[in-house]
C-alpha cells in the first residue's frame, strides 16, 4: 500500500507481542503506507532485537512515550491532514489510554482506525492450558510508589478466587509510574513480594478476620515469560518457586483457582518446562 493509498488519520496498529513475526500483513502495509510512524513506548515492551528490526518491516520511527499520548494534542494535529501510524504492542485496545485517543479523534473530526494485533493476554491464557472461560476479570500489580501500596489488585484476585476463576496479572512495567522513561519489568521476586506486602496490610486493616485466603506464600502459581519470542517460558509451582526465577525480562503472572483434572496435568506438566 502506498502513503497516498493511507487515508489522513490516525491509526493505531497493534503489532502483536514480543516478535514483528506476528504483525499481520495489513498492519505492515498500512503502517508502510503512512506519513509518520510512532512506536507507543510505555504501555507494553518490544524486546531491543526486534526494535532494531523494526524501521526494516515499516520504515523510519520515533517512540513516542506516556506525556505525548495523554496529553495528544501534537499527535491530533499532524493526524488532522496526514496518515500517522501508532504502533502498539500486543493489542491497541487494550490499554484505556488508547481508548480516549479514539474519542478525542471523534470528538475533533479527525480519522481514526484500528488494525488489531495478537494480544499478549489472549496467548498467555491459551498457552497456560487453563480454561478461558474460567478467568476472571484481570488486574494490573502496580510498582509500590513510596508509602503507598494498593491492595484492590489483592482483592480482585481474591474475589475471582471466591468465585471459582482464575486471574491473569499483569506485572508493572514503571517504577515511576509517569511513563515518560523506558519501561523496567517487575521481577517475579518483587511481584511476589508486593503480593504478600498486600496480603499483610489486608490482614492488618482487618485484624485478621475472615481472611485466611490472603496469606499469598503457598498459593500456585503460573509465570509466563517473554510471551510471543524465541525465549518464551512457562513454569508452574507455588509462588514462593516462581519468586525465585530468575530468567526472562518481561513476565506475566496467572493465580489460577479450583483447577478441573485437565486443568491440573496442564499446570503439573509446566512446572517441568
């Protein structure tokens, strides 16, 4: 596709996770075909090896950080009358941010379109050998920031628990929470110790009420590491193993709940990967 087969707007194009291998062939061509390319840097990670292979899949780009996409008033304006590529890891709608671009675009009369890539979430679930239909609602593990530490990641998960469904947990990728620098994965050692902070602070606040559940270090556990490349992992075991891993760069964590037999040699096998 040429440029000037690209209409004028923006468009977000998600280039699937981890690996170009899994951009689809319209979100090449589309992404070839525009004026300007931008690499969305905060909201999920492109391994450097891949970065590098980028500008030879979709031509010449800069990466564009957290200020410049929720505050886009630049990005809107040079989308108003030529085709600008946002290139998104994983899926583009996934994240909420690229949700209110959609909106701002509506709102100003500028074009908007999505070309969908392969989720990092939906692989993880199918490469888990867990149901899909038995996740419950997802939850993001925040960096803790200074004195404080939110605990609503903890009790969606216990809730999903109570409920019979497993939970997929995204680990942070900012200590900064600004998203302006390049993004630092959560390990799995500090994921697993932010897990039992919250457990403590919950049991603390409900002078131990009705909470056994919370105590996090015997739970199971299933860690998915680099998603989507050549170095993608799967190990299962209770938590306190998967905190000791060291392996991988950017890890995704899942807490399953009552597993069917299935189920259970799913996750049994993985823990021999």
């Amino acid at each position: 596709m040429a440029a000037h087969e690209v209409p004028a707007g923006l468009w977000l194009i998600g280039i699937g996770p981890g690996d170009l291998e899994h951009m689809t062939q319209r979100a090449r061509s589309v992404a070839r075909g525009c004026k300007k390319r931008y690499l969305e840097g905060y909201t999920a990670v492109l391994p450097e090896e891949q970065e590098v292979l980028l500008e030879s899949v979709v031509g010449p780009w800069e990466r564009m950080m957290r200020p410049s996409v929720e505050s886009p008033e630049d990005l809107l304006e040079e989308s108003r009358n030529n085709a600008v590529a946002l290139l998104v890891v994983g899926d583009p709608m996934q994240a909420t941010t690229h949700i209110d671009l959609e909106a701002r675009c509506m709102e100003e009369g500028i074009g908007f379109e999505v070309i969908p890539g392969m989720s990092a979430t939906a692989l993880a679930v199918s490469l888990s050998g867990l149901q899909s239909y038995k996740f419950g609602r997802q939850v993001t593990l925040p960096y803790p920031y200074g004195d404080y530490l939110a605990t609503s990641p903890l009790e969606m998960i216990l809730r999903n628990l109570e409920a019979g469904l497993h939970t997929l947990v995204l680990l942070d990728l900012d200590p900064t929470g600004m998203g302006s620098d390049l993004p630092i994965p959560m390990r799995p050692s500090e994921a697993i110790t932010t897990l039992e902070e919250m457990s403590l602070k919950l049991l603390e606040e409900s002078d131990g009420r009705n909470l056994s559940r919370v105590l996090v270090s015997e739970w199971r556990g299933m860690l998915l590491s680099d998603i989507g490349t050549k170095d993608q992992r799967v190990f299962s075991g209770n938590l306190e193993e998967i905190s000791k891993i060291q392996e991988g760069k950017v890890h995704t964590l899942i807490i399953p709940s009552e597993m069917s037999d299935n189920e259970r040699e799913a996750f049994r096998r993985r823990g021999a990967t």
